[in-house]
C-alpha cells in the first residue's frame, strides 16, 4: 500500500512539470476548488496530483504526476464523442476549374446531448506555432434553397425531387371514374345587366324647368324649431368700434445676467505664494480683479482701479493659464486678455 504523501515530502521531489501533463477544465459556478482536487483524485489517486490553480477565462488548470496519466483520463473521460469522421469543407467557388479548392474550415457531426459540452475554444500547439480553433455550431441547410431543415436532395424547389412527390402523390390517389361532368367545367352564370334606357328618356327628364326645381326645394326645407332665434349681423359701427375693456400685457425686459463670480484654483495661489515679486499684484488682487472687469464698461478703468499696468497684466495672465481648471476661468482669462490687448495697447502702440 502506498504511503500518505505530505507537504515535506512534495518540496523534496518537487520537478517543474511540463505541458504535456495538464489538464484544463472549464470551472463551474459555485464549485470550489478543492473539490477539483477531490474529484479527480477520486479518478487517478491524491498521491498523482501536483499542481492545481484557477487560470484565466473562468478555468481551472490540473498538473498530474506524468504524461500517460493525463493522457488515460482525456482517452476515459471524454466529454464529445464525434459521430462521424472529419472533413475539410470547400470554399464555395462555383467557377469550373476552381471548385476543388479547400478552405481552413473542417465538419464533424456530433450527438445532440454533446452540444453544451464544447469549449469555447481549442488550444493546439504545432510545430512551434499556437493555433487556437474556434467552433460553432451550423443548422442542417438546404444548398438549393438555403433553407433550414431539409437537405438539397429532399429539397422542394428540385424539379426531380417535386416530380418524384407528384408521381408518389398520384400513386396513392384511389382510382375513381371521371364523368363528362367533372371533366367539362360549367361556364359561369353572371348576373343580367339593365338595359340601356332610351336618349328620349333623358331628353324628357331634363326638360323640367328651374323654376319647379327650386319650388320643389323649398318644399323640402326642414321647418325652423320654436326655440330658434334669428341672429342679427353686426352694424359697420360696431365693427370698428374699438372695445373698452382690453387686457395689454407689457413685455418682460431682458435683464441682462450678471457675471458669475469665478473663484480661482489653489495652484494659482500657490504660485503667486511662492514669487510675489514676479507678478504685478497678490492673489487676493486678481481674484477682485478677474470678478471685476466684466462688470467695468471700459477695461482702462479697471486697470487704473488696481493700479495695474496693461502689459505686466498681459504676461501674467498668459503665464498664469496653464493653472485653470474649467472652461469659464479660461474664458475670463482670454476676455480680459483680448480686451487689453485690443483698447489699451493698440492705443499705446499707435
């Protein structure tokens, strides 16, 4: 009887073990991982496991003691059995001359209860290249009518196959004398037609007066109820006569929104913090500054008013940009910046 083997043990006769001696599963949701171990040492004894690990794609991946023992439970422990043998399919051109060209694609046919077995994908490794193999399934389909559930022998649409349905068809109808009846169909009878009347006829009838008309129409009039009254139409005084009770809604003026207050980034401060003498004015200045303008109709008052030459406010202003955080800090910063440069140093430089 073999002796129980430990951890001490493992780490003794412990060799890095080749691919040939894993086994890949695919994991189940809900399966912890130890009961792989169990279950397949179960299969082949807990002393022949090496190495088991959860990998990616939601698989599990079993190292066993040799090749031939990884190699016997693949053989014993199938999961699809294939129904018939493999074949390479065409690629499809029906060109004379070119139809015997094969395509990458192969066909196997498999039992139905093996469907939900097959992985998502092959791994195969060939001569010093990794090949990964895709399957799908394909419906049975007709190649003449591309149509599912029918082969092109049994299709429909052949000719021979819907004369051989004909001749089986009339085979199997009981043989009954035919009568001259049932041969000679009856013609249709349709209904008679009035006849035509007579020119005179119409003559006749047009001949009657406008006058009887109209009497004839007035007799037929619906008489007017009781509680009907006769509606007057309107004078050309009170048309024009202009009410006295008008109701004039005044439009709403546009107020025009002020200026959001912007409050600028730490980033700024601390800059500014850090070299006060390379800037015209302090945080607390810019801040009042950058809130200002806007509301200022010229930008050479708001200027005088922090006592801020145009050009250094120019430079500071570009040098401080890159700190902005938000789109409405970098649109005040171009506003001012294109308002400077448009009135006060166009000014200065004519």
């Amino acid at each position: 009887m073999a002796s129980m083997k430990n951890y001490s043990n493992a780490l003794l006769t412990e060799i890095v073990p080749e691919k040939d001696q894993a086994i890949i599963l695919d994991a189940i949701d809900g399966v912890q991982i130890h009961e792989y171990a169990v279950v397949i040492g179960t299969k082949i004894g807990p002393e022949n496991l090496r190495h088991l690990s959860r990998i990616s794609n939601n698989r599990v991946c079993i190292y066993v003691a040799t090749k031939d023992i990884a190699d016997t439970l693949i053989d014993i422990h199938k999961t699809v059995k294939p129904a018939s043998s493999i074949t390479t399919l065409r690629v499809g051109l029906n060109i004379p001359g070119f139809q015997h060209i094969l395509s990458f694609r192969r066909q196997v046919y498999i039992k139905p209860e093996d469907v939900n077995n097959i992985p998502p994908l092959w791994k195969i490794d060939y001569d010093d290249t990794t090949y990964f193999i895709y399957p799908s399934l394909d419906a049975m389909i007709c190649f003449n009518c591309k149509e599912q559930g029918h082969l092109a022998r049994a299709c429909p649409t052949n000719p021979n196959h819907q004369g051989a349905t004909d001749s089986s068809s009339q085979e199997n109808l009981p043989a009954t004398p035919l009568s001259e009846e049932s041969v000679i169909p009856k013609k249709p009878e349709f209904p008679k037609l009035p006849r035509k009347l007579p020119e005179n006829n119409v003559m006749m009838n047009s001949s009657i007066t406008t006058s009887e008309i109209n009497a004839q129409a007035h007799n037929n009039k619906r008489p007017r109820s009781e509680g009907s009254s006769q509606t007057s139409l309107p004078t050309q005084q009170e048309l024009f006569t202009k009410p006295s009770n008008v109701n004039l809604k005044k439009r709403a003026k546009k107020v025009k929104s002020r200026p959001q207050f912007i409050a600028l980034p730490a980033a700024i401060e601390q800059v500014m913090t850090s070299c006060p003498t390379d800037f015209p004015c302090s945080f607390t200045q810019l801040v009042h500054f950058v809130n200002d303008a806007p509301k200022i109709h010229s930008i050479e008052e708001a200027l005088q008013k922090y006592r801020l030459n145009a050009a250094e406010t120019v430079v500071m202003l570009q040098k401080l940009y890159d700190h902005l955080e938000n789109r409405q800090q970098k649109f005040r910063f171009t506003r001012i910046t294109t308002r400077i440069e448009g009135s006060v140093l166009e000014d200065s430089s004519s």
